[in-house]
C-alpha cells in the first residue's frame, strides 16, 4: 500500500523547457538592473571586472559557480516573489496532489534543484502556493537522484517501508537508482518533454494516469 509520493520536478511535475524558456532569459534580463542596485553584494567580491560581461558569459556556458548560482537566486526569488514570475506544473499536478493530500497520503519532493528553488516554484504555481501540501523537500544534499544509498535515505528520513513509498520521475536511471532501494516506482512520459519511455518500469503519462496505475484517489 502506497502511504508516501516523492516526485521529481523537471520532467514529472513541470516542463523541462522551463529553465531555458523562461528563469534563464529572466535572470539575464534583470542581471544588469541587479547589479546597479547591488553594488557592494557578498557574492560580486569573487567575479573578476568587468562583473556584468563575466557574469554574462558564465550564464551562455551555464557554469557552476557558487557567485553566478547566488545571484540568479536572488533575481528568480525577488520575480517570484513579485508575480513576474510564474512556476509551471501541468495542469493534471495540483488536482492530483490535492486528491492525495485530502486522502492522506504523504507528499515530498526530491529534485537537484534547491530546496530553496523547490519552495519559489511550487510556491507560486498558476494553481496558487502548492507548498502546504507538502511534507518534505529534498535536494541533493540527502545525495545524487541516481545513487540508490540516496534512496535509502530517503526511506530512513520518512520511516515507511520501501514499498509503502512510490518514486515519480521521467528518468530512467534515477527510477532504477529508486527501485533498487526497494520504492514503487512510476515513469512520467510527458508527451512535451519527448521522454523515451523505459522498458523496464510502469509508464504513466500524467498523474491521472498514476493514480490509475496505483489504484490511488484522483478527484
Ligand atoms: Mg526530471
């Protein structure tokens, strides 16, 4: 019996697209305005001049750095937090995720975003702030999404049995990862994201279709 939901974000709960089409051309449209207001920011000590052109650049390679990563946190924070910007989930989300919080099942996230990412987007959702229903969030500070020991610890945190938990992801590897610790698992095969669909797990196309698979509430 399914007691715990733990789903993926990009992919399972929202359009892959949305970084690209919508937060990255966001943080680069405002990164000029940011700067001018914030002069004497922490995170601008450690980006050589000129900081805008530098900045700009480890934006079009999309680096990993802890400077650019903090700013573009602040910017996404201060759009959704101002409605400039809206957090994508697919229309069949919000309705199935009431249907299973109202019947009392335990809902997480686990996603390689930031939990703190993780809490803007599904806190400002066209369907509203989605974060009550919500338990817990985690990223990858409980470990790599398709590492199994992350799983793991993912059971230890929740204190279910393995199979009372069902995983939710469009990935492949992190449902194997998922599986392999003993989870239910469900492969979300979103026909705009052109997910290959896996020959080895249950597919499902939306969460109606989840909750058909699973025999869990969906009104
Ligand atoms: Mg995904």
């Amino acid at each position: 019996m399914i007691r715990s939901i733990v789903t993926d974000i990009e992919g399972t709960t929202t359009p892959i697209s949305f970084v690209h089409r919508v937060l990255f051309p966001y943080a680069r449209e405002r990164l000029p305005g940011f700067l001018e207001a914030n002069e004497a920011h922490p995170a601008l000590a450690n980006v050589p001049e000129p900081k805008l052109g530098t900045l700009l650049q480890w934006m079009d390679h999309d680096e990993k750095i802890t400077a650019l990563k903090a700013i573009q946190g602040e910017i996404w924070k201060e759009g959704f937090t101002s409605k400039h910007l809206v957090g994508e989930v697919y229309a069949d989300v919000p309705l199935a995720l009431s249907a299973w919080f109202a019947a009392g099942l335990r809902l997480f996230i686990f996603s390689s975003g930031s939990v703190e990412a993780q809490k803007l987007l599904f806190g400002h959702t066209p369907a509203g702030d989605l974060t009550p229903k919500y338990e817990g969030f985690f990223d990858t500070n409980i470990g790599s999404k398709k590492e199994s020991a992350s799983y793991g610890n993912i059971i230890h945190a929740l204190g279910n049995q393995p199979d009372e938990i069902l995983f939710l992801s469009d990935i492949e590897a992190e449902l194997d990862a998922a599986a392999a610790a003993g989870l239910a698992v469900c492969q979300l095969v979103r026909p705009e994201d052109k997910t290959i669909p896996s020959p080895r797990h249950p597919v499902a196309r939306d969460f109606h279709n989840v909750s058909s698979l699973f025999g869990l509430p969906c009104e």
